[in-house]
C-alpha cells in the first residue's frame, strides 16, 4: 500500500466558507482522493486552519507550520507523497508577506522534508499545490486580511513552480482546475474539493511511487 500525507490548511481540513462548518470526509479533497485511487493507497489528511508555512501568529503559535512538521512526517512514516497546499493563509496582512517571501518558506519547508535529520528509511516524494487565487466575493464583502492577496496571487503560481523545479518536486496550479468559492473568496465549495482531487489523482497516475 502507497501512503500520501496531504498537508495543508483549512481547505485540507475541509471548512465550509464562511462559516465554523466542516465538510463531511468524503466531501474534502483528501477523502475523494482517498476514493478515487483506492484501496492500494492509503490518504492521510493533515489539514489546519490558519496554517502557515513558516510565518508566527503569536496568538496561535501551533498554526506555523514547520513547528509541527516533522512530528507530522515521522508520525505517518514511511511516506510514499506529500502534497503541500499551503499559502493561502501566508498572504493575509497579518503577516506583511511578499510573494518572494512565501515562496522561500515553500522552500524551507520543502528542505525540512527532505533533510537526512528526519527518522525516515526513504525521502518521500513531493507534489507542491499551489492553491487558488483568493477571489472578491459575490457580495464584495472580502476579509479585510485578504484586501491585497489578489496581488501577491498573480505571482504566486511562478514562484512555487520555480522552487518545486529547484528542490526537485512535482508541481500542481489548483487555479488551473478550480477557483475559491464565491461565498468567502478563499474557501473551496464541493466541487471545488472534487475537482481538485480528481487532478491530484492524474498527477499522482503519472508518479512512480
């Protein structure tokens, strides 16, 4: 059996937008892809609201992301693929992040998968998603933190690809495939869960894991 690690934030952990509602498992994105490639793989879920990948809240310091990392990995060891999808919350003004900056805390957190340091018999593959565009919602009610991420979006996407080519990892643009709900701007609805799943699925057919 094939072991997948899907870390990210609250669109891995399924949140309905706007609103403190989970989508049941087989709705989220790692619970369809748990259904799509069956029972010779098995999708482990690791999904947090807020996380980032480096950057500190100092209010919530378990939502930084590499903290917690490499308990995460080890935990779920051995792994065949980690996905990565995260940065959607590392473009809120709460951070004061540029994309330059996100996109080198990809990489830092690419470079702690892969370190020899890890209690791990084999480096496991990487699918890095760079998520989708945060959106104006339908009533242009936006989170006030999400004011510019607009912005940072429109270079996000080059920016991941070039570092999971440096780091020698796969690479997917969800906004190929879908687009954040209307409702919020930065959640996924349900067929946006499938959607992405079902490109997760192609991708990983591709992979010799």
């Amino acid at each position: 059996m094939k072991t997948i690690l899907c870390y990210g934030d609250s669109n891995t952990w399924g949140n309905v937008p706007r609103s403190d509602a989970r989508y049941p498992k087989s709705v989220r994105w790692p619970g369809a892809l748990q259904e799509l490639l069956g029972e010779g793989y098995e999708v482990i879920s690791e999904g947090l609201c807020g996380r980032t990948f480096v950057a500190l809240d100092p209010k919530r310091p378990h939502r930084t992301g590499i903290t917690h990392l490499r308990a995460l990995l080890e935990s779920a060891a051995p792994l065949d693929l980690v996905i990565v999808m995260l940065g959607t919350n590392d473009v809120k003004s709460t951070y004061s992040l540029s994309s330059e900056d996100i996109a080198s805390h990809l990489e830092e957190t690419i470079g702690l998968i892969q370190s020899d340091e890890l209690d791990m018999e084999e480096t496991p593959k990487i699918l890095v998603i760079c998520p989708p565009s945060v959106i104006t919602p339908s009533d242009g009610k936006i989170d006030p933190r999400m004011e510019r991420a607009s912005e940072k979006f429109e270079s996000l996407p080059g920016l991941f690809k070039r570092v999971a080519e440096k780091m020698g990892c796969e690479f997917l643009n969800a906004g190929d495939h879908i687009s954040s709900s209307a409702i919020d701007g930065y959640h996924l609805d349900e067929a946006a869960h499938l959607a992405l799943a079902k490109a997760v699925r192609n991708r990983i057919a591709n992979l010799s894991i």
